[in-house]
C-alpha cells in the first residue's frame, strides 16, 4: 500500500476524469462521423444523440454486469496491481493525455484507448521493468490492434452484401428512407457500445489507484461512483466534440450514404460489445475506421482514399510507443520530487 495524501489523491482523479472528457473529445468524432457525414443529423444534434448514448452505458452495466471486464483488464491486467503507485498513474494519464491533445490539434483520429495503454506499460516499465507486465492482458490488447478494425471492415462489407440482397425490390426511394431510420437505430448501438468500452479504461485506472492507496479492498470492484463519474465524463467529451477528426473520418477516408453509415455502426458495434464481453479494451477508433473502409470498399475500392487511411495506420501504429515513452518520461519526473 502506498501512503498518498487525500488531496493529491483528488488531483489524481480529477487527471483521470479529465483524460476521460479528452477521451470523449477526441472519438466524438467515432459516434457521429456517419451521422454527419450523410447529414442524417446535424453536428449539434448529433453531438447530443451521441453523448446521451455514450453515457447511458451506465445503465447497461447494471443489467449486464459481465460487460464491465474492460475496467479489470486495464487496471489489473496490463500491469501488475500489485506494483502500481500513483506515480505509475500520474505518468500514465499524463503520456495518454499528451498524445490525444496533439492528434486532437492534428486532426488525426488515433486510438485514445491505445495511448492510455502505452501510458500504462510505459509508466509501469520506468517503475518495475519486464516483470511488471501483464503479458496475456497485453498481448489479448496488442492482437485486438489489428483485429478490431480487420473484423469491422469485414463485418460492414457483410452487412452492406446482405442488405442491398435484402432491399433488391425496393426503389431507390425506398431504401433511402428505411435505411435513414435504420441508420439511426445504429448509430446510437455504436454509441452506446463506444462508452461502455471507452469509460471503463479510466474507470479501470482510477480503481487501481483506489486499490493501491489502501482505499479499496478486497475483490477487484469498481465502485459505483466512478462508474457513474467516468461514464459522465465521456459523455461531457463527446458533447464537445472533435470536429477535425469527424471531418477526416466522415468525408475524408470516404463518402457515405446512408446504406454505408448503417452498415459501419452496425459493424463497429457489433466489434465493441463483442470486445467488452471478452474484457479486450480496443480502439473504437480503429474499429470504426475499418468499418467506414469496408463500407466504402463494398460500393467500389476506388470509392475510398487511400492515402488518407494510410496516414490514419501510421498513427495507430506510432500511438503506443509515443505514449508509452511520455508515460515514462514523467514517471521519471516524479521520483525527483
């Protein structure tokens, strides 16, 4: 048990929450992009659809309890509990945050979730080494990188083949409304899958915190006061928006209609609730990146940009690492103080 006086005990919270609104911030841009982009909503009521679902998530959980698992993996299951301070945390959400800010100001959707992760191990490393590493929780997170989006790239491809054979007697006309309300209906699973696997990474984080300063015991629980607190940050986030992002992964990577929007939400949180089931915190960004391209590829693979999801992998593929050394880097910073 580490000593930590109750009032940086409170700052480090408040670090977490405010990561947790960065986080919201930063992948509004993953609820509403299609939304957007095929003008099914405006960017304010969107932004209010979305964040109405990403906290709502809440309530999912109490019914669904297994669905909580992301929080264990992240607090327990990439570092060894045991070894966690709250210099480990501070380093942690500082490298995490640093990343989201910069790819925020860039405009570059990269994983919120992924920079968290390399914050952990980076911090986790600086503090204990190798032996400090929980490899399946991070091997299960490492495989989920390439998979998650992999798996909703096919999975909207799919969705986009047996609809269109589902709707072959309907007129144009026709299917443009019924996919407008089904549209819709996705968008908000999408929404709602986003908070529930998106909040519990900080709700993961602040539980470890709580368990290593001695005011949690027992079994690995999340109170319910951050839940709630975690879940409303996102959604708070979200309501903000990150409309760089959403421009880049609604219009840039391809232009939707409202057959593709529906089939890539419906893909993307299919992926998401999939992952929470199983306790894999994945991206949400990758997810829905790799929807949005199989929607797009499904019309024709001319219909996407290349160029622009390339630079989109570049960044995923950098976001761990980056995160990780800043993770390390304050860490290091506090054992001087």
């Amino acid at each position: 048990m580490h000593q930590l006086a109750f009032p940086l005990l409170v700052g480090l919270i408040a670090i977490a929450l405010a990561f947790d609104y960065l986080n919201g911030l930063h992948d509004a841009a993953n609820s509403i992009a299609t939304v957007v982009a095929t003008r099914l909503l405006t960017p304010v009521q969107a932004v209010l659809f979305a964040a109405v679902f990403n906290a709502g998530a809440y309530f999912l959980t109490i019914s669904f309890p297994s669905l909580q698992a992301v929080a264990a993996t992240i607090g327990k299951g990439l570092i060894d509990k045991d070894l966690v301070t709250p210099a480990v945390v501070f380093g942690a959400l500082i490298g995490a945050s640093f990343w989201n800010i910069l790819t925020w100001l860039k405009g570059i959707p990269s994983s919120s979730s992924h920079a968290l992760v390399g914050g952990l191990i980076g911090a986790g490393l600086a503090h204990a080494g190798l032996s400090g590493i929980q490899w399946s929780g991070l091997n299960k997170t490492v495989i989920a990188i390439v998979l998650s989006p992999t798996i909703g790239m096919m999975l909207a491809m799919l969705v986009m083949l047996v609809t269109s054979w589902a709707f072959r007697r309907s007129t144009a006309r026709e299917a443009e409304t019924r996919f407008r309300y089904l549209h819709l209906i996705s968008s908000a699973a999408y929404s709602l899958s986003h908070g529930l696997n998106d909040a519990q990474k900080t709700m993961g984080v602040i539980t470890v915190l709580l368990y290593s300063t001695g005011r949690l015991t027992g079994p690995f629980e999340v109170p319910h006061w951050v839940a709630i607190s975690c879940y409303l940050a996102i959604g708070l986030g979200t309501l903000t928006g990150g409309w760089k992002i959403i421009e880049t992964m609604g219009g840039r990577i391809t232009k939707l209609s409202q057959h593709q929007g529906f089939s890539a939400s419906l893909a993307g949180s299919i992926v998401l609730f999939g992952a929470s089931a199983l306790g894999i915190p994945v991206s949400t960004t990758h997810t829905v990146t790799g929807a949005i391209i199989g929607a797009g590829t499904a019309r024709r693979a001319s219909a996407v940009r290349w160029g622009v999801a390339q630079s989109v992998v570049v960044a995923w593929i950098i976001t761990i690492p980056a995160s990780a050394a800043v993770g390390a880097l304050f860490y290091a910073l506090t054992t001087l103080f």
